[in-house]
C-alpha cells in the first residue's frame, strides 16, 4: 500500500493526480478543499458475499479530475468526512447506481450525504432508457469503453494492484464528466429539479429504517397464514433480521423463508420437536436453537387482540386490474407531457403502494400523489377511489 500512485494515465490518455489517505490524520487535509466545491463525484468499492451490509475497501472522490483515494480499512476517524457529506453548504456528491454504495457508507460509518445526484437516475429523466449500467452510459455519452475485469475483485486485499487502483481512479473520474452533459439536458428539458426530488426520495428511501416487527408483511406465500400463524411469523422474521443483522450475515444465511414459513404454519409443543425436523437445517437449530424456539412461542402465546390481520394479495381485490390501468394511463398521460419513460413516473411498486394507502392511509403521502407526480395522479384520484374494490 506504500507504493500507491501520485499520479494515473487514463486509457484515454488522460493524466490524474491522486492523494491517498491511509490514516486517520491525513484525512481532513485530503478533504479540506472540497468543502467550498459545488459537485464532486463519489464511488465507493466494497465487498458482499457472506456480510449483511457491504464491507468497505475503498472510497473515491474525485474534482477537477483530482482523485482522492482513502483506504477504508486503515481509517477509524470518519468525523471529516461526516462533516464534508452532511455539511449544510457542502458539495453535491454525485454518484452511478448509489443504492450499494449509500448502505456501505450508511451500515459501516454512519454517514450518508446530505445532497446526491444519481447519474442512473439522471440518465432515466435524459430519455436514456432502460436507464443504463455505469458501463454503458459512459460508452454512450462519453464514447469510451471501461475495463470490466475488476468489477468482482477482492477490495478487502492488501496490497492493491496498479490495476485495481486504475479501475477505481477511472470509475470516479468518467463519473465526474458524465454529469455535465446530464445537467445540460435536464435543465434544457425542465427536469432538472423533478430529478434532483427523485434522487433525494432514493436515498430517503434507501436509508431509513424498517420496523423488524412489519418485515413479515414481504415474506412471500406469507398471505396463505392465519392471523395466528401471523403471529408466528412476525416474531420469526424480526427473530432473523436482529440475528442478520448482529452476525453481519444475509438473512438467507441464517434461515430461508420457506422453513420460515412452514415454522409458523405449524403448532410445535417444543424445542425438541424442532430438533426432529429433516428440513431445517442442523447447524441453524446448533447454533440458535434456543433463541428460535424462543420466537416460535412468543408468536404462539401471542394475544389474539395482537394478532396480524390477514394478509390480502392486491390482484384479488375486486377491481385491481381496472385500478391499475387507470394508474397505468396516467402514468402514459405523465410521460408524454414529460418526455419520459412511463415505468419511470410509476412502477408496479409505486402503483401497488398507492392503492394500499386507499385502504390503510399512512402518515406519509403516496409518491405517486406527491412531488412532480402528483399533479398527474392527485387531482383525479376520486376516479381510482371508485374503481377500486368495486
């Protein structure tokens, strides 16, 4: 790690300078410039394979073409960097893609920045559908073809190689230039602030908690339960999840939803009946037998004033497909007055949040009634309210 570079030539032949921090103290002197700066553009490199929430190696930040590279196993004070990103008057980070890289930074520092653009995002409102992979949209916009070859390397190895470094100097860099040539076609459009609102709801979105106790609710087949069985199954989710989340492993890795679901179905009058099951797996009830039986009899004591109510799938409700289309038409009436794609104005999941808030209100409003969306939806939403259960 002693030998990384000051200074990177580019494919395109381009030249860079880079600072690299790999200690606490050489992190604010890195930094310090940046804060008067009005964009910068933010990558991060990380490893997910056996981990709950991606594992940091590399952070890079790039302006005017100056990289600054911080080794992310080497710094333990993240406070200048928090400062930079959620600063009132700091710059606008601008990242690809940055639902992976704002869980890294947001898991394992406790930061997120407090104004991001996402090219991805902004390539969508550009007319560039699908939006594209950073790969592409680079080859589309700036005429250049990125090396693949360490997209799935190892982040967590030291030392780096000069060609990992140059994969990750690169990455930050093109992102850098894509974005004026984003910003000239969104402000030409009069798009420029419906992206920015979007980009800001993503990362709201991306960021804030889940409530353990609901999680069930997006367990699938998890509609064929009983409210009791519900029971069940709520206290098994949340079970998995603060286990996930306390051994910094997938859920997957810990239990499956099937076995979850064939737990909660069933009436078990011990640990040891558990202990006697083919399809759950051994090392699972070794290691956390305990605290699984532990959930099962929370759920199954649970009051049945406290029991969920059942769970309805939105497409058997009387008048699902005529909502949905009404849904779907002013989605089509939004992208035509907008230029955009109509998946882009409102998504299966979009519509499907919509029509639940009919029924069950949220303090939060629906995003297809709010923001740059809302006039094409709000307005006429007395319509939807008669298609739907009817």
């Amino acid at each position: 790690m002693n030998d990384w570079p000051a200074t990177m030539v580019l494919p395109d032949g381009t030249t860079v300078t880079i600072t690299t921090v790999r200690d606490d103290a050489g992190l604010a002197p890195a930094l310090e410039a940046l804060h008067s700066r009005s964009a910068v553009a933010l990558d991060t490199e990380f490893v997910r394979e056996r981990t709950l929430y991606p594992l940091l190696g590399l952070i890079q930040i790039c302006q005017d073409e100056r990289v600054i590279l911080i080794d992310a196993l080497a710094i333990h004070d993240w406070q200048p960097l928090k400062r930079l990103m959620q600063g009132a008057d700091g710059p606008l980070f601008i990242c690809h893609a940055s639902g992976e890289d704002l869980e890294a930074l947001q898991s394992r520092l406790g930061i997120v920045p407090a104004r991001l653009l996402d090219t991805q995002v902004a390539a969508g409102f550009a007319g560039i559908t699908p939006p594209p992979g950073y790969g592409r949209l680079v080859e589309n916009l700036l005429g250049l073809t990125l090396a693949k070859e360490h997209a799935r390397t190892d982040w967590l190895a030291r030392p780096l190689s000069a060609a990992q470094l140059g994969y990750a100097v690169a990455d930050v860099v093109y992102l850098e230039r894509l974005w004026p040539q984003l910003v000239d076609t969104l402000t030409s459009s009069g798009l420029y602030d419906a992206c920015v609102a979007e980009c800001q709801r993503l990362v709201d979105e991306r960021t804030s908690a889940t409530d353990d106790r609901l999680r069930y609710r997006s367990i699938g087949n998890a509609w064929h339960l009983k409210p009791k069985q519900l029971a069940v199954l709520r206290e098994l989710v949340a079970w998995r999840q603060q286990l996930a989340r306390a051994e910094d492993k997938p859920v997957g890795h810990i239990l499956k939803e099937e076995p979850l679901l064939l737990l909660a179905r069933d009436n078990w009058a011990s640990k040891s009946a558990l202990e006697r099951l083919e399809w759950l797996p051994r090392p699972v009830m070794r290691r956390w037998g305990d605290s699984l039986w532990s959930a099962i009899e929370r759920g199954q004591q649970c009051p049945q004033a406290e029991w969920p109510a059942p769970l309805e799938r939105l497409m058997d409700v009387a008048g699902y497909k005529a909502a949905v289309n009404w849904c779907r038409q002013r989605a089509e009436d939004a992208a035509k007055a907008l230029g955009l794609a109509a998946e882009l104005v409102a998504s299966k999941r979009l519509i499907h949040e919509l029509l639940e808030d009919l029924d069950e209100p949220s303090e939060r409003l629906p995003v297809l009634l709010s923001g740059w969306r809302g006039p094409f939806f709000a307005p006429r939403l007395d319509e939807l309210r008669r298609l739907w259960r009817h």
